[in-house]
C-alpha cells in the first residue's frame, strides 16, 4: 500500500503518519528529513540542497525530484510507503505521478487530515508547554489545574514563539494556496480519503484503517 498524508499545520500529521507506519507496516517517506540526509552524508544533491538552504532559500522542485528518484534506488520500497510533507504542490504531484510510472508504481490513496482554521487556531495558539519535564497543555482543550502552572512538575509553563496568530495564519494561507489545488488533482484519480481531524487520533485512525481496508 502506497499513500500520501495531507494535513494542514497541527492537524496531527506527525502523529497519525507513525500510527499508520507501524499498523500497515510502511516505510516514511519524508523529504524534510532525505533532505537533512543528503546534506549531513554530502551527496552531490545534497550539496546543492545546502547551497539553498544556506542561502535561507526554498530547496527548488528539480532537487527535491532528484533526492525523491535517488531515494526510490533503494529496493526497501516494494511493501508500501507513506509521503509526508510531499508532495506540497500540484507541479511536485504530477512529477511525483511521472515517477512512480516509470517505476511501475501507484499511489493507492491519499489521506487528508481535515479541521478547520478555527479548530487549528484553538489547538496551536493554545497551546502550553512545560520548558522543564516537557508536558504539553492546551488552554481551550487540556488546562492545567492552576493556570499557567504544570500539574506535573509545578515550573511555569510557557508558549513556543511560533505558535502566535500571525506566524500561524500566515503559514495557514500559504498552506491553503498550495494544498487546495494539490486535493484538487487527486480528487479527479479518485484516491482522497477525507477525515474529519478535529475528532480523537483514535477515532481518526478507525475511520482511516477501514477506509484501506476496503482498498485491498
Ligand atoms: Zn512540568
């Protein structure tokens, strides 16, 4: 089984991307850590990579391609992987698509963690966390017993700063741009499973696991 998981900023990507790995036995696929890969061993695409990125500069679709083919030289693919974080746009799915065909592949569904702005707002701009044991709280969903203070350990909790309203719209509407046309174009194959996000992780994954099921 060969999927794809789409999900905006906080929607739980992370978290249902090691569930699936572990229940249908895949392998991850995710660019941001090839990417990390290539430039910590210094492969050529690697170091072409880091020329961008130390320029502070998106890594271009023609690299991302290469470490994506260099990748698939691997023969631990044959049972099934999961894409996390790619493909982010419409050009990088159709490359994705080219591909997989001369390889003789397909992906057989794409599963797109849905929640509202609204939802994400709560989620990350509530979000606290414990800078000394780590325990993570939210203030609309998850409070600690006496605010701002962590239950386990009594230290002060505190905010990330990437988690404020501006830093999130700002990657939401970027997000939206991108990912809407992408959703689009799987949505004519046919491979989308939509899941409502905002429900439990467990939930999620019931909805999810029968949804494949029915695939096989
Ligand atoms: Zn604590």
């Amino acid at each position: 089984m060969n999927l794809l998981i789409i999900g905006a900023p906080g929607a739980g990507k992370g978290t249902m991307s090691d569930i699936l790995i572990k229940n249908f036995d895949l392998v991850h696929i995710s660019t941001g850590d090839m990417l990390r890969e290539a430039v910590k061993n210094g492969t050529p695409v690697g170091k072409i990579a880091q020329g961008y990125m130390n320029a502070g500069a998106l890594v271009p679709d023609e690299v991302i391609h290469d470490i994506i083919v260099e990748r698939f030289s691997k023969d631990d693919l044959d049972n099934g992987f999961l894409f996390d974080g790619y493909p982010r746009t419409k050009a990088q799915a159709e490359d994705l698509s080219l591909i997989l065909k001369q390889l003789n592949k397909k992906i057989d569904a794409v599963i797109n963690l849905d929640i509202s702005d609204e939802d994400l707002v709560k989620r990350i701009t509530g979000r606290r966390l414990c800078p000394a044991c780590g325990e993570i709280y939210n203030i609309y969903y998850k409070k600690p017993s006496k605010e701002g203070i962590c239950d386990k350990c009594g230290a002060e909790l505190i905010q990330r700063k990437d988690d404020n309203l501006e830093s999130l719209e700002t990657r939401l509407s970027e997000y939206h741009k991108n990912t809407q046309p992408l959703i689009e174009y799987y949505e004519e194959m046919d491979l989308v499973k939509n899941t409502d996000a905002s429900k439990g992780v467990d939930v999620v994954f019931e909805e999810i696991r029968s949804f494949l099921e029915g695939l096989c």
